[in-house]
C-alpha cells in the first residue's frame, strides 16, 4: 500500500464508476429495482409461474388421488423403470455438486 492516494488516471487504470455516479447515485440504481413499482412484463410473467404453479398443484393434487397408476405403470414390473430413472437423476445431481 502507498502512503498517499495517486488519482486513478495518474495510475492508468480505467475508473470503474463513469459519468460521475457517487455512492448515492449506486444506491439509487441498485436500490431502485425494489423501491419503483414493478413494470407490467414483471406482472406478466409473474402471472404465468402462478399459472404454472397452479397446474403443478393440480397435477401433483390428481397422482396422489388417483395413484401413480395415472402414469399408466399398472404392473409391479413396470417400476424398475421409475426406480432407475429416479436412481439416475439422483446420481447426476450428487455429481454435479460435486464437480
């Protein structure tokens, strides 16, 4: 560290704020996003995850109802292929945690 503070373009360097923006401008900027209301594409798409959100409730609603013989699997045979593909899954997202 120097003992006293060279001005950034004595030093080369780019300065990372432009336009003059001080911390209160950053603050504005950042602080913003959550302080102004929010625009109508963020309405729009917060209305269709609700609809999504609502069919998956739905759908989870009606396979416990009516069972998992709903996917068609009407033979114990049959679930060989959910456990695997289950297995499968699990076993890809443990690995990418770990990589």
């Amino acid at each position: 560290m120097s003992d006293h503070d060279l001005p950034i373009l004595e030093l080369g360097e780019e300065p990372l704020i432009l336009d003059g923006l001080g911390y209160s401008g950053i603050t504005e900027m950042v602080a913003g996003v959550t302080e102004n209301k929010a625009p109508r594409g963020w309405w729009i798409g917060f209305l269709l995850a609700g609809a999504f959100m609502t069919t998956f409730l739905g759908m989870a609603g009606y396979l416990i109802v009516t069972g998992i013989g709903a996917w068609g699997n009407n033979s114990p045979v049959f679930w060989a292929w959910d456990i695997t593909n289950f297995v499968w899954w699990v076993g890809i997202g443990h690995a990418g945690t770990l990589i």
